[in-house]
C-alpha cells in the first residue's frame, strides 16, 4: 500500500489573527497531481488567502522542486534524505519524509504558529478554522478511523466511547504541543520493524489518557495527561469509508474535509476523488481524440434482492450472491472494453457500479468492522478494478463514472449516437446485421445481438466521425460473442485489470474478481480450481 499520502501540510494560522495565514504543502513526485487540484478546492471551499495567491509547496526530490519551478509556483526544497519520487508505506524513504513533514511542524510551533497540518490527499470542503477556533484550550485536535460517530452535529467527538484510533493525517497542532511533536521525531528513529509514524502517534496520544469530568465539550488529558487533546468527528472530518458510506449525509451535515483513506493506491483516490467531484482535471478530461463509449447498465433486481439477504459470515458461501451481482456487471463492463478497443482505441465512461459485500484487508461479515454501512451499495470503481493496472494499461482511455454528470462534459452528451442491440429474432430489415455500415436515424441505430467484432467493426466504421460518444441501450453484454482466440486474447488483456475482494477468513483469504458469463476477467491462479468447481472463476491471492 502506497502511503496515504507522501505528501500533505496544509495551513499555518497565528490564532487569533485572521490575517496571518500561511497554506503550504509537502509532496513527492508520485502525487504531484494533487497540487493541480488543491487550489480548485480551497477556492471552491471558501478559503481564501489575500496574501498568498499561491500556496507554498514543499518538496521532498529534485523531479518535484523542479516540476514547481517551471511552472512558476512559490516552492522550497525539504531534505527527506531521499531522492526517490515514489516512496512506498513503510519504507525507509516513507518514513524519512513522514520526520522531515513533522521537522517542518515543529519549526511552525517554535516560531510560536499553530499549524494544522494535512495529508495531500486531504480535501478541504469547508474552512474547518472556525471549528478549531471553538476549542481555543485544545493543545492537539486530530482525525480518526472509527467508523461510527459518537459526536451529534457540529461538535468532537466522545472520548473514550469514541475509540483509542487516532489518524496522523489531519491535525491541529498549537504551540503547547511542541513538546510532544519532539518527542514523536525522537522516537522515530527507534521505531521497532512494522511500525510507523501513525502507530506512534497513536501510542504517544493516548498514553495515559484520561476523561476530564469538568469538561462539556469532550476534550480529554493525553500525552502523559501534559496536553489536552480532542478527536475531530468522523461524520465532519471524514475518512475515504465514512464519505464512502454518506454518514455526513446521512447526518444532515455538511462536512470540512475528507481524507482519501481505506484505498490501496494514488490512482485508486484520484478516482474516487473524481467520481465524487472533488478533483480538479484539465480540459483536456473532458476530451478524446477518438470518442468515448457509454452505457446503461443492466441489474436485475433479483440479484439486488440475493446480495441483500446474503449470509454475514466470513466464509466463501456468503461471499457469492456478492460475486454473482458483480459479476453480471462486469460482463457488460468487458463488452464495453473490448468495444473501445475494436473501435480505434475510444475512452470507456466507467458505469457506476453495486456490490453485495464491503472489501477490506481483512476478514469481515460484508462490512468493514465497525460499519453501518447498508448492503448493496453503490460501490466506487476501485474496489472492483485495479485502477493502477487500468492507468498503466489504458492511460488516458477511460474516465470516471460521474464524468457526464459534470458540466464540463455537456459538448460530449451533445453529440451522441444510440446504439439500440435489439432482440433475438429481431427483423434484419430493422436491425443492422453487421454485413455493411448502419446508417443512423435520429441519431439512432439498431443492431442484432451475439455479432461477430468483424461485423460490429463493420456497422460502427467512422462512427466517431460524426459523434463525440456511442452510448449503447438494450443490453450490451449481449451485443457480442467472441471466437476461442478472441477470448483466449482479450482474457489476457483484460485480466490484470480486476482487483481482490476481501475476505473469507483464514484459508484462502482475499478472492478477486470474477466472472462473467462462464469468462473470468481476472488471473487464473492454482486456487481458481475451487471457483470452477462451483461454478464460477476467481482470482485468489
């Protein structure tokens, strides 16, 4: 798991003093791409900085400082001692940069500054400094990963009924706890193998932690009971599974910020990230050189009906009303990819998907422990596609789910074909057969189901000349049927771009994805036997 995220300070404040506000942040080369969205939604959050037109970025290598450089943003060098653009969670690099982010931290504090201090991957959708400001007596307030809230509206949340889980990646700090942000670089050094900065800080937080009886508003002793701390409600300052769950709106509440957490990748929170339209992307997104393809997706409410009456236990059975919704999904999903592919190399509009059970790296019941999450669900794309693999194999050829629900995508849903597949038996006068090119109706054509792709090459040629997007109606897993070399071909193709679900418990642990009409989508491996034998193919790592 890549680090979530290499990167990430965000706003210095002498408090009181609206005037004095400093925005900076700290990245690697490997999430750059958060610097070109951030502004976007600082701005589009309200918070705003007369003073400093641009923020400040740090970086960590020479790749970064120079990316910075010539695009003339305000940058300094921070020394990481490490030149590497993409560091891994837990590395030695990982963990050189995430002391040199709590050096800078430090500094801040010294010079007497509060600092509240993000990840990269941290998006700001309100000012949360009025929140902060509530607490003036508040040494440390920091972020968690419970999954439930304690807090109701606009207040922390209920230490300890809240949980000893603490998270690194959004804090308050004040100049009070200089103290404590020396101790955590001093122990980093020291930490033992498998540990991490957010293990210490956990450990450093919560020793000897203590409830203050005279206290209302639920801020606690910690740190040796030297500081007083508060933990920032999850339904406000949420993480990747909470906004994923909509506890905020759920809540009737409007949160300050979410963290990109509980995903395996940056390409994974960037998606996400714009599948909930909080990722600024060039004009260039809502463009292809060839033509996008779109469809309507198909799910029987039957299989809805399976997957919420499924088994809660963590064995495989209870798994498979998950896998057979999924999987009826991702047959039209491989239509669609081996269209794009048939057609000059078009852009696929990924289909909003639904799944039956949660994925998590670790054994669960359908949700992540601690989850109230309501089975199915509407489930981001990267918890069914690797989306690393889709970059690496498709860059540049597929966009996010909500894509034409954004207003910067209105010249593409101007110009659109429909492509109707009609019914078995369907009169050949009226459905074109594939054996020359169709000619559009109203911006309509019709073509017979199970065609050949020689035959859908044929009825579809030039079909981007005119149009911009071929959306296809009426079923598109039934719009094809492959030869044993095609599929042999496509399988190959096709296969890495699947991700893992997790998982049964014990033996065999996480299984991937699936099937789809009898034609698995992912890599076959050793343990795909128990799939078969049941009727189905998995991926099992």
């Amino acid at each position: 798991m890549m680090a979530s995220l290499m990167g990430g300070r965000l706003g210095a404040r002498r408090m009181p003093g609206p005037q004095a506000r400093v925005l900076f942040c700290i990245a690697v080369a490997v999430v750059v791409m958060y610097t070109a969205s951030s502004r976007f939604n600082l701005a589009r959050a309200g918070i705003n900085v007369p003073s400093v037109p641009t923020p400040l970025r740090g970086a960590s290598d020479n790749k970064t400082l120079d990316w910075l450089v010539e695009r003339e943003i305000p940058a300094f060098y921070v020394d990481a001692g490490s030149q590497s653009t993409e560091m891994w969670w837990g590395s030695k690099a990982f963990l050189g940069l995430m002391t040199a982010r709590i050096a800078v931290d430090l500094k801040i504090l010294q010079f007497g500054y509060s600092v509240l201090s993000t990840d990269a991957d941290v998006v700001w959708m309100r000012d949360p400094l009025p929140f902060m400001l509530k607490y003036p007596e508040a040494d440390i307030l920091m972020s968690n990963d419970q999954l439930i809230t304690t807090a109701e509206g606009e207040e922390l949340e209920h230490w300890p009924a809240s949980g000893w889980s603490a998270n690194a990646g959004f804090k308050l700090f004040r100049p009070r706890a200089a103290q404590f942000v020396k101790t955590w670089i001093a122990e980093m050094a020291h930490l033992k193998k498998g540990e991490h900065d957010q293990v210490l800080f956990d450990r450093l937080i919560f020793s000897n932690a203590e409830v203050i009886p005279s206290r209302s508003d639920h801020l606690f002793r910690g740190f040796d009971r030297k500081l007083i701390i508060g933990s920032l409600p999850v339904s406000l300052f949420c993480s990747g599974q909470t906004y994923k769950e909509r506890m905020p709106q759920n809540m009737g509440l409007k949160p300050y910020a979410v963290h990109a957490t509980f995903q395996a990748c940056t390409q994974a929170k960037i998606n996400r990230l714009r599948e909930y339209d909080l990722w600024k992307d060039p004009d260039a997104h809502f463009s292809h050189p060839v033509g996008f393809i779109s469809y309507d997706r198909d799910i029987p409410q039957s299989l809805l009906d399976a997957a919420a009456k499924g088994g809660r236990r963590k064995d495989i059975a209870s798994t498979l009303p998950h896998f057979d919704l999924v999987n009826h999904q991702l047959s039209q999903l491989r239509t669609q990819l081996i269209l794009t592919e048939e057609l000059g190399g078009a852009a696929a509009i990924l289909p909003s998907m639904v799944a039956g059970m949660d994925s998590s790296y670790k054994a669960h019941n359908g949700t992540v422990p601690g989850s109230r999450l309501r089975l199915p669900y509407p489930a981001p794309s990267d918890q069914i596609i690797d989306m690393r693999e889709m970059e690496e194999r498709m860059p540049g050829r597929w966009r996010e789910g909500s894509f034409l629900l954004k207003p910067r995508a209105t010249s593409v849903n101007a110009s659109v074909l429909v492509l109707t597949v009609c019914e078995a038996g369907a009169d050949v006068t009226e459905c074109a057969a594939g054996d020359a090119k169709a000619v559009p109706e109203h911006d309509q054509i019709r073509i017979l189901p199970d065609r050949s792709l020689a035959q859908l090459r044929t009825a579809l040629s030039g079909v981007f000349s005119k149009y911009k997007r071929l959306h296809v109606k009426g079923g598109i897993q039934r719009l094809m049927v492959l030869t044993p070399k095609e599929l042999e071909g496509y399988s190959r193709k096709l296969n890495p771009l699947m991700s893992s679900h997790c998982c049964v418990e014990g033996s065999p642990g996480h299984i991937g994805c699936m099937t789809s009409s009898g034609t698995c989508l992912a890599t076959e491996t050793a343990m795909a036997r128990w799939c078969r034998g049941h009727g189905s193919q998995c991926l099992w790592k």
